[in-house]
C-alpha cells in the first residue's frame, strides 16, 4: 500500500507556513510563502496551493500521495462548512476557502479551522496537552488568543466564533478593547497589558531595577517585569503579581465554565514557565468554583511554541 | 408491545418533585416528597425511590412498564460514571447517586445530571430551545444558575463543574460571593442582586416612586424597580438599566465562548419578558466580537417555568 502524506498550513496576515507530515506524525518539510491584504482572495489560494506543492517537492513526496490539507486561519471560520466567516484584516467575508483552495489542488480534500483553534488542537494531540482529550490554549502575546478541544476536537460553536476567551470581560467598563467591549481578558493578560503596565510602574518608580534593565521605555518586553522581579525590585514584582492576578481570573472564568482536563498557557509570556505557572496555579485552585482536589486540573506550559498551528492543521487533515 | 413510561426528578434542598412521562413526552402525574439534610444519604435515596413508585400508582402505570429514571441533582455532578461529586448544602461528597437509587428501584436504569444543567436540557428539548441544538439556559433567581446544551447534550466538562457561569466573574475585585471569589456575574444579575440594588436606590432617592410601590424596603422584590420604571420613575430606570448592563455583559461572555444558537433567560426576572430581553438584545448585538447579522443568536424568555428540571430529567431517561 502506498504511503499517506497531509499538508498542514498556517495562515497569517505576513506569511503561510506549511508542514508535511506523513501519517504516522513524522514532519518531513517546511516552507513559507509571503501573504498580504494586497494579493486579494483569488491569488492568495492560489499561493497556497503552490505552497502545497512545493513543500510537497521539499520532502520529496509526489502531491498525488497527499491525502489531505488542514489549514488554520485568522478570523472567525466555520469548519464545517468550511467558510472563512469573517477576517476584518484581509478584508474576506463568507470565503468558502476550503471549497476554493481543495479545487485550486485538483480536489484533495481540505479542512480549516480558526488559526488559534487549530494550534490548540496541535497542542492538544502532539504537544503539552497529549494526555489530555479536553483542554484549552491560552497564548499570551500581542493579544490573548484562545483554542478549546473538547473530546479531542475543536469546539468553535454552532457556526464558528466561539473559543474567543480574549474577549471575555474581566472588568465592566474597564480598559477599551479593540473588538468594541472594555474590560476583555486580553487587555489585562496579553504580552501588550504587561507592557503597557511595567512601563507605567517604570514611570511611578524611577529608581526601579526594570530603568537600568530595559534601558529605555522603548526598550520594555515582556521580560522586563519578570526578570527585574526575579531580581528583588518591588515595583516589577507589583506588576508581575498584578498580571499574574488578571491572568488567573480569566482561567478561573474559563475553568468554572469549561472544566477541562488542563489550561495550556503559550505564547510570549509563557516563557516565564513555573515562575509564572505555579502562582497562577495557586491562585486558580484558590478560587476555584470546585477545587483541585474534588476534579484535577493541570495548568501547563505549550510545547510547540510557533508551529502548534501546523500540527494543529496536520491533524484536522489526518481526521478528515 | 407495551407501551414505555419514564421519570424525571428534581431534586431540591427542601422537597424532590417527579414528573412521569410517557415515551412521546406526554406528562401523566406530578408528584414530590420533602427532603432535608437531617435525613441523611440513605433515607433520601428511600425517599426517592418511593417517590417513584408513588408518582407511577398516581398516573395508574405499573412500575414494571417505567423505562428508566433521569434526575437532577444540586451541587457538582459527574453525570458519566452517575456520581454527586459534591453537594455543600447537603454534606454529599463522591454519592454515586445513579447506582444506589438504580438498586432501590430494583435495578432500573438511572441518569443524573446538574439541576440546573436538567433545566437546561428541559427547555432544549421540550421548551423555548426546541428549535436550537445549541442554547444555553441563565435562571436569575435567588443566584445565577446556568445549563449548557451542545448538539443536543448537557455539556458538563470532563467530570462535572462545567457551566457555572453564575461564578463567571464580570468585575475583579468586584462584590465578593459566596463562592470565594469576587465579581461573579450571580452577584450582579441574580434577582438578588436587584433587590439589593433597588433598595440602595430607594435610600438615594427618598422621592422615588418605589417607596409607594413596595411599601418597606423589606417587601421589595424583583419586580418593584421593573414596575416603576415602566412608570416613568427614574431612579428605578437607573437600577434597570446597570441590571440589564450587567445581565448582557455577562451573556456576552457566554456567547463569545460558547458562541450557540439562543440564550435561554429564566429564573423570576425573566418575568419582565421583553421589556427585559429587548435592551439585552441590542446591548449584547452591539458589544458582541461577531454581530448576529454573521452569526445569527436568539434570547429567549424560558417557557417551562420551575418544571424545567422535570422535564429535563425526563429527557435525561428517555435518551438513555
């Protein structure tokens, strides 16, 4: 019998990155392809399809023993029809991009998902969260993105724009957020919030660590708060406990209301590891509506950093 | 063949009511018990299981032709393996309910699930979500309960503890609640919360017309803000609008999480009907990440009243 191969794509506002795997899970080649709001809908399929292909040619598989294609997308997607509801960057409104892209490749079968669904799937079956069938990825960078895997698939509601936790309110008539609400989780526990906030305690504490650190306001990371923290310095180790506060209240939230076998926190921040987990798993279990110790929760680290999105997307193929 | 009948209990701190059902969802007698913490574990499930037996002699239907027994229970449920994970009022803690109450009914199937997530299940089978697989059920009363309905099921979490929305919390570092934390929605959009409100707001306002409508602060109740505002009272339409600001916040998480077809409002506020749920529409139409006109979402007032839980235990019985 011949052997299988799956594409897995990421798509993003900058670039599309694709995998090849072959069905036992084994990745054989990755490539990229420029994308951009200015290449419009027709001629970004048909960069993705030649992604597809070249990355096929990379690993030295023949595109005909390729199954199928999973792809992750920004914006609001409904997988099971597989529509790209709603991407407010590029502009798409009701693109049936699985339809389009599986002609574009001659009809090989094509599933999508949400870009952050499809990671937390990818953590969920070959990352942190393989011993698990339910849990949730949070990744804490320029916003607060978010996947929740039930029963090991993809939860995304009746017709996609579920799993959005970033725009969850923490705080009514709190800070304004993009998406039109104030007070949403991501503007408290985004990589963003803890910028914006280490540099406002840089301002009313001058003789903090985190000046001589940073070096400049400019200069401020994510890093900054943490290491200066790390350090001694009061006024980092005010922020991180601030952030660290916000960010357990939303997986609190997230837990009273999903229960899942574990919280997989990835992204920038997430870098801080247990001294950033283990406070947040004392506070969550605190808290907690029903505590650890009556239905187990773990609270762990990504494993797959960038490319959960690419497994994420592999194993939508490998379940089609 | 002969013809099927089925139970639904819920199951109450102070009485269990049944409901037996024949197999198309015609209901044939009511019956309750009182229950009490001071009877016990063992006592409470003899009193279940005659409860029973008494319902079936009522609706003239030999216990033999019942099919099964479905029953919500209070507190955290694992409706898999059948077990009360922990009900605080009544000291239960790991009860495996299903099977001790299957063995006083001479081995009869049994399914529990949540209360509240019964009452959820009632309305999407047999209530306002009968044309939704997906809803989700707010009751605003003494709390804020909650039941979530995907594809037609109880969504539960992996063991129970799932869909507490009530101890979502919408304000960190907000009212504190029973529950440990602060902020949680229940402390907000429960009636309690309005009572409580509305009382403030009479204090304030010595002129309102709320005094004349309620008599004493101790006789105002849910509707006494609702009823004066309606009358053009505008220290009461303030109350109004902060709950109906706080009760679409709320729901505004649930739906940029959960993302279903309707939103199911109970409970007794749900009483105002559309002088509530109208400005709950447009404030969470307004606020939402995707607006219905991409994704469709109905609120709903509940139509089953407190029989909710029977019905749903019913249909708990039935699907088994």
């Amino acid at each position: 019998m011949a052997a299988k191969y799956y594409v897995g794509i990421d798509l993003g506002g900058m670039s599309a990155k694709a995998g090849l795997f072959d069905a036992s899970g084994v990745p054989l080649a990755k490539d990229t392809v420029k994308t951009g709001k200015e290449n419009g809908y027709a001629a970004t399929v048909t960069d993705l399809a030649a992604l597809v292909k070249k990355v096929c040619e990379k690993g030295k598989v023949p595109f005909s023993s390729v199954c199928g294609v999973g792809l992750g997308s920004p914006g609001i997607v409904n997988g099971r029809d597989g529509t790209v509801v709603s991407w407010t960057n590029f502009g798409w409104e009701d693109r049936p991009l699985a339809a389009d892209l599986s002609k574009a490749l001659n009809g090989l079968k094509v599933r999508i998902a949400n870009d952050a669904n499809a990671a937390a799937l990818g953590e969920a079956r070959f990352g942190a969260g393989k011993k698990y069938g339910n849990s949730i990825l949070i990744t804490l960078g320029t916003g607060v993105g978010s996947g929740i895997i039930l029963d090991g698939k993809i939860f995304e509601g009746f017709r996609g724009g579920a799993a959005e936790a970033g725009h969850m309110t923490l705080v009514v008539g709190g800070i304004p957020c993009t998406c039109g609400r104030r007070g949403c989780f991501e503007q408290y526990a985004s990589a963003t919030a803890l910028i914006r906030d280490t540099k406002r305690a840089m301002f009313e504490h001058k003789d903090s660590a985190m000046w001589k650190l940073a070096g400049a306001p400019e200069q401020v990371d994510g890093r900054t708060a943490f290491t200066a923290a790390k350090e001694g310095d009061k006024a980092a180790q005010e922020v991180v406990k601030n952030y660290i506060m916000y960010l357990s209240e939303g997986i609190l939230n997230l837990v009273n209301l999903f229960r899942p076998q574990a919280i997989i926190v990835g992204g920038g921040v997430s870098g801080e590891g247990d001294y950033l987990l283990q406070p947040v798993r004392k506070y969550v279990d605190e808290h907690l509506f029903v505590g650890f110790d009556r239905i187990p929760l773990s609270i762990v680290r990504a494993d797959l950093g960038n490319d959960a999105g690419i497994w994420g997307a592999y194993a939508l193929a490998l379940d089609d």
